[in-house]
C-alpha cells in the first residue's frame, strides 16, 4: 500500500502517496480527478472482459526501481488550493514534493561527480543543499542517466510540461497521456467558457456529471456502464472555485513545442483513438518532434485509458519505465 504524505506549501496542505523506492516517477492526474485515477479498477466491465487486475504501482519489479509519487493537485482530493493555480503555478508543487522525496539528478556520464565544481553546479542550478546534491552524486553515475520521470493526463501533461521547460535538469522522461504541447483553440476556449457560466450556475458536481462522461468512449459506455458510474460518483468533492481556476489556467496556458523538441529524454505518448478532448492528429503530429519517442493508440479509449483500457496501458507505462531504469 502506498504512504500517505502532506507537505505543506505556502501555508496550504497538498497531499500526496509514494510507493516503492529508486527514482521518482510522478502520475499527475487531469481535470476533474485526484490521485485515485491511477488505481486499477474494482468491478468488471458488464458484457466484457474483466478490467480489475493489479496496476503499476503494485508491480515488484518497478517497485524495487522506481519510487511512485502521486499526489492530489492544488483544489483535488485531499489538496487545498494555492495562489498560483496556473499550469506553472502546479508545476512549482510538484517540484517541491519531488525535491521532497530527494530525487537523483542527472549528471554527466562518465565524470567524477563527486568534485566541488559539479556539485556547486547541481546546487546553484536546483536550489538544493549541497550537502544533499553530495549524499546524491557520492559515485559515478556510470551509463545509465538518473532523473525523475513525470506520467501527465490531460491537464496533468500541460503541468508536466510546464515543469519540463522550466527544470529539464531533473528529467530522466516524460510521457504525455492523452495530453498535448498546443495551447487552446479559440473554439476550445469559447466552449472553457460556457463550461465555466455553466458551473456557476449549477456547481462542480453537475459539470463533471456530463462533462467527464463524454470523456469515455462509446464502446467503453456500453462495456463498462458500472465503472463509469463508479467513476463518476466518486467527482462529488469539487468546488466550482477549483474548477474554474483549472478552466481559466488551461485557456491561458502557452503552446510547448519548443519544450517537446528540447528536451534530450525518451518521451512517451499515449493517444486514443475515440479522444474528442485530445485529438489522435494533434498527438500524431508532435510524437515525432522529440529526440527520441515511444507513441502508443488505444484503440478502443477516449480520453480516459487508464480506466478503459487498463492492461494495455499497465503494459506500455511498463515498458517505457523499465527502458529508462
């Protein structure tokens, strides 16, 4: 079972789990989630294969190389909202908790990295004591690179992205589930703003109802009605203040797909193929822009694959992770 953690930032209590020990990898859930998200499913889908099986986290052989972090953003779950409810404003958070559960950060291979200049560097450039940056660099990395690994869904990709341009230096990957590095549409900001007047008027709860029920795809609706609703249910703790400040965050957020082709990491995406939030062709048209990139379709989800397709998605999180250790 994973340990459950809160830090306290800028005066506001975030929550977060943690599971296994090595690297940090980090799952940062979308709108109108919290950290559950990443939980394999209870209940079989009605009229189709069995969906309930063990997830990541339970996996002994990540688990003994990767240490998991999921936490609960500003305003979801047992998190309180901050100041900066911007996409950096939470990329800031999850730098914290991650600076926190004292992250390996990745350094020169084949260098001493024990000598005085590149731990003053490391220190200068991350804001952490050197005395730790010591206890972290006391060997040769060797050939295989050290870093956090960041899993984002959704609006959780838009933050990961906004900590990769900002922090690059504590990336050892990063994977873009049903998420995208293009800003906001006019269209999709006209329709953010309608959800808005529309949870105002009617509250958090009455949004998610309709909102993340279109999220799935038909075939999941009709496979797996109970999991949904199940799904579904459990959204009744969102203020209407948290979702607005997540709609206004997405609408101003900047494009990065310069951040895409920057970055010297494996990058991992996964598309669906039925995803009316986040376009197939959008993801089919930046999978390519990296260095190095593993681009995966569900075929049978829409926005929501941890949930609708959750083997498949276990097997590629899998694979990417156990390439990186």
């Amino acid at each position: 079972m994973p340990a459950e953690k809160n830090l306290n930032y800028n005066g506001h209590s975030i929550f977060y789990r943690v599971i296994g020990e090595g690297n940090p990898a980090v799952f940062i859930h979308g709108f109108g989630e919290d950290g559950n998200v990443w939980e394999a499913p209870s209940n079989s889908p009605e009229g189709g294969e069995s969906n309930a099986q063990t997830w990541l986290f339970d996996d002994s052989s990540l688990l003994s190389k990767f240490k998991f972090i999921i936490p609960d953003l500003p305003g979801s779950g047992k998190s309180e909202m901050i100041e900066d409810m911007s996409m950096e404003g939470m990329a800031e958070v999850i730098k914290v908790i991650v600076d926190a559960e004292k992250p390996p950060l990745i350094l020169p291979t084949g260098e001493n990295n024990t000598q005085p200049s590149l731990i003053e560097d490391v220190s200068n450039n991350s804001n952490i004591p050197k005395s730790e940056v010591s206890e972290w660099v006391s060997s040769p990395v060797g050939g295989s690179r050290m870093g956090a690994v960041l899993i984002g869904h959704s609006m959780g990709g838009y933050i990961a992205l906004a900590f990769a341009e900002k922090y690059p230096e504590y990336l050892n990957g990063l994977g873009l589930f049903h998420s995208t590095a293009y800003p906001d549409t006019e269209e999709k900001k006209a329709a953010r703003q309608k959800g808005i007047q529309f949870i105002k008027e009617h509250g958090a709860f009455e949004f998610l109802k309709t909102a993340n029920y279109n999220l799935f795809s038909q075939l999941s609706k009709d496979k797996m009605p109970q999991l949904i609703d199940e799904f579904i249910g459990s959204l009744r703790n969102f203020t209407a203040k948290a979702l607005v400040s997540y709609y206004e965050a997405m609408m101003k957020r900047p494009e990065r797909i310069a951040t895409l082709k920057n970055l010297q990491i494996p990058m991992l995406f996964i598309a669906g193929k039925y995803d009316n939030a986040i376009p197939l062709n959008d993801i089919l048209d930046q999978c390519h822009l990296p260095e190095i990139s593993y681009f995966h379709i569900l075929a049978e989800s829409g926005h929501m694959g941890m949930i609708e397709e959750t083997e498949k998605s276990n097997r590629i999180l899998n694979d990417y992770l156990i390439n990186l250790s």
